[in-house]
C-alpha cells in the first residue's frame, strides 16, 4: 500500500463529501422538489469528485476545487432539510438529525479505516502505522482538519481527505442548534438569508486577516473558520429559497391538526418553474457557471506552495459559481444541463459517490505508484476510476445501504417521505444527508 497524495505540495487528499436533491432559490414559497430526488445535483457531485480524482493523479491542476462545490452542496441540502422540518413539524430535531448522520456516515467509514488498518498492519512500517493511528483517531473524531493543520503532510496513504468531513461534520454539530435558536425569534427568522450572506463576510474578511498576519496556508486551507464561507453560501440560498409569505405555522396555527395541514400544504405545494426573464436567466446562468469552474479546475494554481489567488478570495467566488449551478439546477430541472446531469449513469454514480470519496484516495495513490509511466496517465486515470467505482458500488450496496434500513424509523426526516427503495431516500444524497 504505498503513499499516496504527497505530489500537491503537502495538500493532498483536498476533497469532499457533497450532497444532492436540494431546495431551489428564488421562489417566494417552499416547493416540494426541495425535498425530492433531484439526480441532476447527483449528476453534479459525479462530477466533481471525478475532478478530486483528477486532481491526486495530477491530471487537473484544480481539481482539487471540487471540495467548494460539495461543500454549497452540503449546505444547501442540509439547510433546505431544516427549515423544512421547522415549517412542517414546528420544531428541529437535533437528536434524529445526528442519528441520520452518524446511519448515514459512519457504516461505510468504518469499514474504510478497519480495511485500511489490515493493511497497514501487513505491509507498512512501525511509523507509518503510528501515523495511521493518529489519523484513524482524529478522522473518527471529525477533527482531522486541524490536526493536518499541524501535519500537512501527515496520512498520505489512506487519510489524506478526510479532513474535509471533519469540516463539514463541525459546521453541521453547529449550524443546526444555531438555526433553532434563529427561528425562534421571527426578526431573524425572515433576515436568515441576510445572517447567513453576513456571516460568509465574515469568514471571508477573517481569512484575509489571518493571511495577512502570516498564518501558514495549510491554516487557511484546512479550518473550519477560514473555509466555511462555501458551507454558508450553500445555506444561505436554501434560507433565501424558503425566505416569504408564510402559511401559518407553529407560532399562529391554534391547534396541532392546523399546524399539520399548514406544514403538509407547504411541502406539497409544487410551485411553477421559473418562466420567462427569470426562468432564462437561470437555463443559461447555470451552464455558464458551470464551464467557468471547468476552466477554473483545468487552470488553477496548484496548491501547496504558499497563499494563492484563491486564497485570497478565490475560493469564495468558487463557492458563489457552484452556488448558480446548483439553483440552476433546481428550479430548472427540464433544461438541457439538467437533463445531461441527470442521466442515469451519472445520477447512479452521483448516489455512489460517497464511497468512490472514501476509496479512490489510496486507490489513485496505489495506481500511481504502482504503474507510473507505464499505462500514461489517462489510463491511470481510466483505471483508477473503474477500481474506486467498483470499491464504491459494494460500499453502497453492501454496507449503506443495509445501514440505512437499520436505521431507527423514530430518527427518519419527517420531510422526507418513505420510498420503497432506501437508495433515493435515505442514500441518494451523499454524506450529509
């Protein structure tokens, strides 16, 4: 099992975990697409983690910004998710939102780091396997970003990306107690899309104020405080989609039956696809947006050699051209990009893309090494991709997917209506769902 992820400068394995069926923006009431399968945003995050993968075999020198797109992802998703619970039942339940996760993470992630200490155990060195401990803790502890913080370098053969789900799973122990606390006040309830645009100024102007202290670019990478402006971009469109006229809800229904019909009318109202300006605007906005990260992931500076343009506020417009793709794709699910994203191959790879996450690390590291020169680099690629699918297709079926029907029926969304399949449910929407 040889290293993996070192040819980026000590910023190898910079990749994330997204997200998919999302709420649209802009529309002045909720839509129940927010809450149903939309393949078009797994389409998406098939793409992007395929520029991860791109990116650890040094085929795409920005690759790595696939990790911005599946953290807009993240946000919107999980916000989209809250508040629609909030309208619906009147309340946030933390307890089932953490059982959700921990069904929907922690299966297949623990049986990535038990193959991955098999292996290590059999064929590395004593301090290989120390460094592996280390990682193993501070990944299943989610704070694996910091301690990378601290060694850039370190876990380049299995953990080199798991920092980023340290990161989104320490937005995500926040944001949601934050949130409940937001909506009880109804002030902040309606300026929540405001809060949110406020607070990713805010990270923004932060980040800029730690790189001009000297801080070191791993800091500005890897924290929590310095990358979570793509997080809140994310849940600030959610917040603005479901920003408007209200129905009545849990502070003016006078009884439990009213608060359960105005909440069930609320997800069931199917609300127009945007037409004319509007609706054009956004059919071309998206696939705009979408070539410019294109561009961007072909041409980037690769990271690793001290502060960028994208630290400098690169990433955040990253986060702001992810964010038009992704409401694109929402309120325009019959467009020509929407249609090409949702195709079945890329939807399916979409749903299976948290384990092609987890796997395709050691596996491009492994094809690197192994075969260097001698199969060029599109076929290392070519034969990276169809190992990490295959590694990925039995995580799904095999380990995620049982997982989720073991779930506890208490902990399931109460937006989120029983499908016959868990896959699309309870599955389809990638490590933060």
């Amino acid at each position: 099992m040889p290293g993996v992820g070192r040819a980026r400068g000590g910023r190898a394995g910079r990749d994330a975990a997204g997200t998919t069926a999302a709420r649209g923006v802009g529309q002045r009431s909720a839509s129940p697409r927010s809450m149903g399968y939309n393949p078009a945003l797994d389409g998406l995050r098939a793409l992007a983690v395929l520029a991860v993968l791109g990116f650890h075999l040094n085929a795409l020198s920005g690759g790595f910004l696939g990790v911005d797109v599946f953290l807009v992802l993240s946000g919107f998703l999980i916000t989209s998710l809250l508040l629609a619970e909030r309208d619906r039942t009147g309340t946030v339940s933390l307890t089932r939102f953490y059982v959700r996760r921990a069904f929907r993470l922690l299966p297949a992630f623990g049986v990535f780091v038990a193959v991955g200490a098999v292996l290590v155990v059999a064929l590395k060195s004593r301090a290989d396997q120390w460094d592996f401990l280390d990682n193993a803790v501070s990944s299943l502890l989610y704070v694996n970003n910091y301690y990378r913080v601290f060694r850039p370098d370190s876990g380049g053969a299995w953990f080199g990306h798991t920092w980023s789900l340290s990161l989104e799973e320490q937005f995500y122990l926040i944001w949601p107690a934050v949130l409940v606390l937001l909506c009880r006040r109804p002030a902040a309830r309606r300026r929540l899309p405001a809060i949110l645009t406020a607070a990713a100024v805010v990270v923004f102007v932060w980040r800029e104020v730690l790189i001009a202290a000297g801080v070191s670019d791993a800091r500005i990478y890897f924290g929590l405080d310095t990358r979570a402006d793509a997080l809140l971009v994310g849940a600030g469109l959610a917040a603005w989609g479901w920003a408007g006229p209200r129905l009545p809800g849990p502070a003016d229904a006078g009884s439990a039956r009213l608060r359960r019909f105005a909440g069930a009318v609320r997800l069931a109202e199917l609300g127009p696809r945007p037409r004319g300006a509007s609706g054009m605007i956004l059919a071309v906005a998206g696939p705009v947006a979408l070539a410019a990260l294109a561009v961007l992931a072909a041409t980037a500076p690769q990271p690793g050699d001290g502060i960028t343009v994208l630290d400098l506020g690169g990433f955040t417009g990253v986060a702001l051209l992810a964010g038009v793709v992704v409401v694109s794709l929402d309120r325009c699910r019959d467009a020509p990009l929407a249609v090409v994203l949702g195709s079945a191959p890329l939807a399916w790879f979409g749903r299976i893309s948290y384990g092609f996450y987890l796997w395709h690390f050691p596996v491009a590291g492994t094809v690197r090494d192994r075969l260097g020169d001698r199969v060029g680099e599109p076929g290392q690629v070519l034969i990276a991709i169809a190992l990490s699918t295959v590694l990925a297709a039995g995580s799904y079926y095999l380990v995620e997917r049982p997982a989720q029907r073991r779930r506890p029926r208490w902990a399931a969304s109460p937006v989120v209506p029983a499908q016959r399949s868990p896959g699309r449910a309870a599955v389809a929407s990638g490590p933060v769902a």
